[in-house]
C-alpha cells in the first residue's frame, strides 16, 4: 500500500513529524517498509514555458530553447529531451539550484552555445523513476511560480508491508481511522453526499452468482467529457501512490480504490447490450482483456457480462471492447462486492495482480459500494461533467451478514495485558477506530465495522487496545504464579524411554508427514473413508494418513534405493480416522510403527548373516511388552488380517482380547508394486497398548517349596502357544506360579500337521507344602483341560 503523507494528513490531523509518523505505524502493525521524501530541496526550480525551441548547430539531439520565467523574463536553455518543443510547460531549475548532495546547477556552454540552467524531468527532481523526457505540467502551470509550491510539496511517499487480515488500510480513509487513534484526532470525512439524479438513463443488472457475488451497484452517467484532463492534484495523488494517470475516468476510479478501499470499473454504456449480469464463466468463453491478453474463462471465474457475452473478469480485469475511450460520451460505472473465495487465486491463472484482485482477495467492506459510487460520481461531475442516472442497486435475498456485537470485559483486559488502561482511554481508542463503543457493567460492548474482517472475538477487541495504546508502553515483567511439573505415571512407559529402547535394538527413528496421497493408501489396499483435506499442500500430499506403515515404508524404499541393505526404522505418531458423528473432529490415534528388512545382523564374522524373519521382530516387540510386565494381556491370532500382509505369515496382536495392531511380513504383490528389495516385516500397534506397564508389587518370600512337572503333548499345527498359556492359566489358578515352553518338536513320532510342545510347570502354594498327590492332580486337571480344548494328546 503506497500513499501520499501530504493526502493522509489531508485526511487527519496528525501533530507529529514524518519519521515520528512513520514509528508509530510500525509500532501499531502496519509497518514502514519504504519511505520516500519527494522534493525535498527545490529551492531555485520554477514552472517555466517554451516559448522559442531552434536546433543546435553543433549537435542534432540538442535544442536552444528560450524559456520564459516571469511574464518579461526568459532564460537561454539548452536540452536535449525528445519532447521539448514550443508551448511545453516544464520545471525549470535556475542557476543555483540545489538539485541533489552533488548536482548544483551553474552556468555551462554546451557545443558553445551558453546555457543558464536546466529543463528537468521527473527523475531529476527526485519525483519519480520516468527520465524518459522532461516532466510536463499543465497548460494552466503559472508561469514563474515555484515548483514546490505549485505541487504542494516536500511530500513523502509512504509504502506499508500490510498484514493479510489489515484490508481495511488499503484504502487511505481506513488507515486514516488507525491514525486518528494513534495521535487522538479524528478523521475529516471525504464528500460522500448522495448526488441526485437528473437523468432518468439506468441500466438493469442481474447477480446469478449466488454468494460469491451478493451485491452489485451500477449508474449510468449522460453526456461526459472523457477527453477532459485529470485535475493536477488527482494525477500528482495518484503518481505519488504508485499509478499513472490514464485518462480522467480511470483517474477517478482509481482515486476512489486508493482513498476508500473499494475497486471500481466504468464500462462504454453505449457498447452494452441489456442488463448487466454478474455470473460465472462458461468454459472456454473469451475474453480479450484491457492488458490486450486473451483470456479463456471457465467457471472457476466471475463474469461480468451482458446479453451479447462477457464485459470483464469479475473484481480482476476489465474487457477492451467495452473500455472508455476520448470518444466515450456516457458511462455505465460500477461499484461491487466480491467474497475473498470466489476471486483467490483466479488472477495468478491469468498471469495477473491487479490492485482491484489484490483487495478482493483480501476481503473489502460489503457495504463500501454505496458510499464510493456517490463519491466517483461526485468526482466525475466535477472533472468530466454530465447528467447523473439513479444508483441501481442489486443485491442477494441473504446479503452479506452485519457485524455484531462483542463484549470486552475490563478485567480480561488488563489480566492479558498485565496493566490498567483508563475506561475513557478504552473507549476513545475504539471511537477513533470507528467501532460503536456501549459502556456497561462489566467493561464494553463494541461492535466493530463491516471493513474490520479481523475483529472476531474478545482477544481482537485486546489486540487493538495493545497497537494503539502502545506496545513500547506495556511493561516487561517475568511471568510470575507456581509452576507444577508434570508427573510421569509409573504406570506407564514413557516415549523417550520407549524411542531409547528401540534404539537401543538398532533402529533408527522416522518422523514423516501426516499427509499421504490417496493413490498409495489405494494402492496399499486401506479402504475409504479417510479424513481427506479441503485444501492440500498439493495433491500427493491430500489425505491424512490412517496408518503409519505406508509413511515409513516410502522411507525404507528411500534407503534401498540408495543402496542401504540393511534397514531398521520406527516411528510414534499419530493416524486419523473420520469422525465417529457428523459435525465431530477427526479420531486422532496416537501408534506405534517399524518395518525391518535385510539381514538380521550388522556384516561381521562371528555370526553367519541370515535374512530377517518375523521372529526377529516379535523377540523386539517382546523384549518391549517383558519390559512393561504385562506380557500376559497379550495374544496373537492369524485372522482378520489387512490385505497388506502376508496371509500365512501375518497376526494380529491382541492386547486383553481386543485386536490393537498387526505384525507380519508386506504382502509378496504389495513389495513389488512398491519395488521393495528382499522381504519387508512391519509392526504397527496402538501406543496406549504398548506403553502400558505393569507396577511390582512387593510379597513375601514363599516359605513353602516349589514343585516342577514337566509335560509332553502335541496339538494341532494350527494352536498357539498363547492359547495354551491361557488355558493353564485359567485352570490351574493361582497354584502355578510359572510356565515355561522348553521344546516345540515335528518330526519322527509326531502325526503330520501336529507339534509336540514341551512345557513345565512350577507349583507352589503360599500355606503348605505340596505333596506328589497334588502335583499329579494338578497335572491331570492340566491334560484334561488341553485334550478337551485345544484337542491335544498325551505324550507322557
């Protein structure tokens, strides 16, 4: 946002100098980031008139012109600017004249013809970057008056570095607001006054774009003078902030964007055909826009069009075929609104930014359109003359919502601010914000302007007392209260420890994106719904992902392919799942992931290298689950497995009955659509499961012995060893004290698809010592209960 200092304190008063000025717009956000003087030190250069140009004799680029100063006094100048000529009016910088820190103007002979001063151009003086020729004034210039003062400086050109939530200081009246309450003044009000209408031309308009566009204004103004000339002190506003001057009703309309914030466009009426109506495009509709690109325009855009097709890009760019011209005698003028969502993005796919583009996207007051049609009217009747037509205004039945009322409490105020701010104070700084102020009770009632887009809630309402009030006057103070360290639950396994055990194993951690593409969870075979993100880094990266595997093993593909043969990873981190009810957040649920691949040992010589197997991952999870104590909660079954895994070389781990993970090696199709290198295993459980951790419980010594049996029996292939453990378990109660598997057998002796499990059995009772006729008893109960369950048979 560039502007004018000598517009701005047209607007407010301001008793303060410009670099105190320009400290406290950084200091209330809306920070400096360039700072322009302008005619600084003309003293000595004056409006001066050709009156006399003849060429050189000695040079053919250079002219010796006759410049008059005074009505009876003229100066012999020598130039060389192309568009010197006769009846030009241009600044004339006399002998003495103090142009720059090196660049004094004195007396030369140039191609020995005297020269005593120089014709400059805008560069030259410090006004602008053009040094294409010499900076032409109006024919009306007087002759002899001095520069500065006919221009109305020293100025400065100010440029903000707005933040995106500050769209209301894109017009100047609204960073005159911020001004006001910064200095305590109040803002004087531009001529705003409705013109009445004289002529009955209008024009009907149509919205069709539903709440993209909810409001459009349009009149029609009779009998203009477009090729009437912009006044000097609107072009020299409009330079100053950073545009030319086109012609006299683009002038007006961009004078109106950059002093109220509202983008506005004036179309030829007599190139219209029927109503105005506000649409989307239709695919593949052209455009040939005011730039002279071609455009082909499809529903992503607003249209502006009429019956015969499209008359401008909707709050972007106008169209050229209904541009105003010198030959334009009456005008349709346009002042709209556009929500951000229906304009972002849409100029960069034009190849465009434009200033209009640049406040819609940003969000402008929804309700600012009546105001600046008034005042572009106003402006245009004072400068191109004509007949005004009545404002026709259109708008959707549920227009753009009313801000409303947020209560600022007085006590909050000062707990987050850490001082005491006067209520008169409060109350003065929202008033020159322009914001309604209501005392009550408890602090204030403020509602905000319909500009303020930012104004939400009660910490806003805090923020905007903090800018003003002044951020340099809130005191430092060390955060004071008692802070209570958080306690480690003993009954749980903290992440550190568990990270550090795993690497301690000779993993190494992971730590991926959350965000996967929906072409590898299908490749991977993880069915909808998933928790799909509206608006993606891009879109490999649009799904949040509900697993950690496919994450961790993009990362083991990484390594293979840079020839890492040996690969050991983990991660902790969370997945998602849609929510369990409409209008929920998604489930978040914090897991634990690792994969293995390659050999099982590091390259040495005292172990012979073999491939991982899925015992070497289990005997890592297991050395995890003896750590917490609570081996006996868990169980694996060879059901219900994802498709991801290896059928017979998979199980899900069950943690007190409830399946929580799955361990197993990737599917054979799954590593070779993958392009994985050798055989991949993966563990992925719920990290609440595997952190749990049981407490010791101290107990006395036993005082009676122990008694062992040792039993012999196979079982069906298909039985796990868990299923046996619970069984035991179950039947013989608190009698066995430990279970021990010291043989699993096939072979000789052993029916095909069986196995013969070696096992003993420690007894003890904490009350007496148990004689043979126990044990044996004991044992009987145990067979009995594993050849009526697990279909096992005695060995002996």
């Amino acid at each position: 946002m560039k502007f004018s200092e000598n517009w701005l304190r047209e607007l407010v008063s301001i008793d303060a100098d410009r670099d105190t000025l320009s400290h406290a717009l950084t200091m209330a956000g809306l920070e400096v980031e360039e700072l322009t003087v302008l005619g600084a030190s003309l003293d000595g250069v004056v409006v001066g008139e050709i009156i006399e140009a003849l060429p050189h004799p000695e040079a053919d680029r250079l002219q010796i012109c006759k410049v008059a100063i005074g009505p009876s006094e003229s100066l012999q100048i020598v130039c060389g600017a192309p568009n010197a000529r006769v009846g030009l009016k241009a600044p004339l910088a006399t002998v003495g004249a103090q142009l720059g820190p090196d660049f004094k103007i004195r007396p030369a002979k140039l191609r020995g013809v005297e020269s005593f001063g120089m014709l400059c151009s805008a560069k030259e003086l410090g006004l602008d970057e053009d040094a294409s020729g010499l900076f032409e004034l109006p024919v009306d210039a007087p002759v002899g008056q001095a520069l500065s003062e006919y221009l109305q400086l020293p100025d400065a050109c100010f440029e903000l570095k707005l933040t995106p939530n500050r769209s209301d200081c894109l017009g100047l009246y609204g960073l005159a607001h911020d001004v006001a309450a910064l200095f305590g003044s109040e803002v004087r009000q531009p001529g705003t006054e409705a013109v009445a209408p004289v002529s009955a031309a209008r024009r009907g308009i149509r919205l069709e774009a539903g709440k993209d566009a909810p409001r459009y204004l349009g009149r029609v103004i009779e009998d203009i003078d477009a090729a009437a000339a912009t006044p000097l002190w609107m072009a020299e506003r409009l330079r100053r902030s950073g545009l030319r001057s086109i012609s006299a009703v683009v002038d007006v309309t961009n004078y109106v964007m950059l002093e109220l914030g509202q983008p506005m466009h004036a179309y030829d009426n007599a190139k219209l055909q029927g109503d105005v109506v506000v649409r989307y495009g239709i695919d593949g509709e052209p455009l040939k826009l005011l730039n002279g690109a071609e455009a082909k325009l499809g529903s992503p855009f607003l249209v502006v069009a009429d019956q015969a097709g499209p008359l401008a890009v909707g709050g972007i760019i106008g169209g050229e075929a209904s541009k105003v011209t010198d030959g334009t005698r009456q005008i349709f003028l346009e002042a709209a609104h556009f929500v951000p969502s229906a304009i972002m993005g849409r100029a960069r796919r034009l190849g465009l930014h434009t200033d209009a583009s640049h406040r819609f996207e940003r969000g402008v007051d929804p309700w600012l359109p009546d105001r600046a049609i008034e005042r572009a009217t106003e402006l245009l009747l004072q400068i191109v003359g004509g007949r005004a037509g009545p404002v026709v205004s259109c708008q959707i039945e549920q227009g753009p919502a009313r801000p409303q009322p947020i209560v600022l409490r007085r006590a909050r105020l000062a707990r987050v601010l850490g001082i005491q701010v006067a209520d008169h104070e409060v109350a003065r700084i929202f008033a020159s914000l322009g914001m309604k102020v209501e005392p009550q009770a408890q602090g204030w009632t403020i509602t905000a302007p319909s500009s303020r887009f930012d104004i939400e809630r009660e910490e806003d309402l805090i923020e905007e007392v903090a800018r003003i009030y002044g951020y340099d006057r809130i005191p430092t103070h060390a955060p004071g209260g008692q802070l209570q360290l958080a306690v480690e639950p003993e009954a749980r396994i903290g992440e550190l420890a568990l990270r550090e055990q795993w690497a301690a194993r000779g993993y190494f951690e992971a730590v991926n994106l959350a965000f996967v593409s929906a072409d590898l969870l299908q490749r991977w075979g993880l069915e909808r719904p998933w928790v799909e993100l509206a608006n993606p880094l891009s879109a490999e990266l649009g799904v949040m992902r509900p697993s950690l595997l496919p994450g961790l093993i993009e990362a083991l593909r990484h390594n293979q392919a840079r020839q890492q043969p040996r690969v050991r990873l983990f991660e902790l981190g969370r997945v998602f799942a849609t929510p369990a009810a409409v209008g929920d957040a998604p489930q978040e649920t914090p897991s634990f992931a690792a994969v293995i691949s390659g050999s099982a040992a590091g390259e040495q010589w005292g172990v012979a290298s073999r491939a991982v197997d899925f015992y070497d991952l289990k005997g890592d999870l297991d050395a995890t689950l003896n750590w917490g104590g609570e081996t006996s909660r868990w169980s694996l079954q060879t059901t219900d497995l994802p498709t991801y895994l290896h059928p017979g070389r998979a199980a899900s781990l069950l943690y007190q009955g409830a399946v929580v993970g799955y361990i197993g090696a990737l599917h054979p199709q799954l590593s070779q659509a993958l392009d994985l290198t050798g055989e991949v295993y993966v563990l992925e459980v719920t990290l609440a499961a595997l952190t749990g951790r049981r407490l010791p419980q101290a107990r006395p010594i036993p005082r009676y012995p122990s008694v062992r049996r040792d039993l012999a029996l196979d079982f069906p292939e298909e039985t796990p060893w868990s299923e046996v453990d619970a069984l035991l378990r179950e039947k013989l109660g608190e009698r066995l004290v430990e279970l021990r598997l010291f043989d699993c057998y096939r072979g000789k002796g052993v029916e095909a698809g069986r196995k013969s499990l070696a096992m003993g059995l420690i007894l003890q009772d904490a009350s007496r010592t148990l004689t043979d006729d126990d044990a044996d008893h004991s044992v009987r109960e145990a067979v009995a209960a594993l050849e009526y369950t697990c279909k096992a048979k005695w060995r002996g």
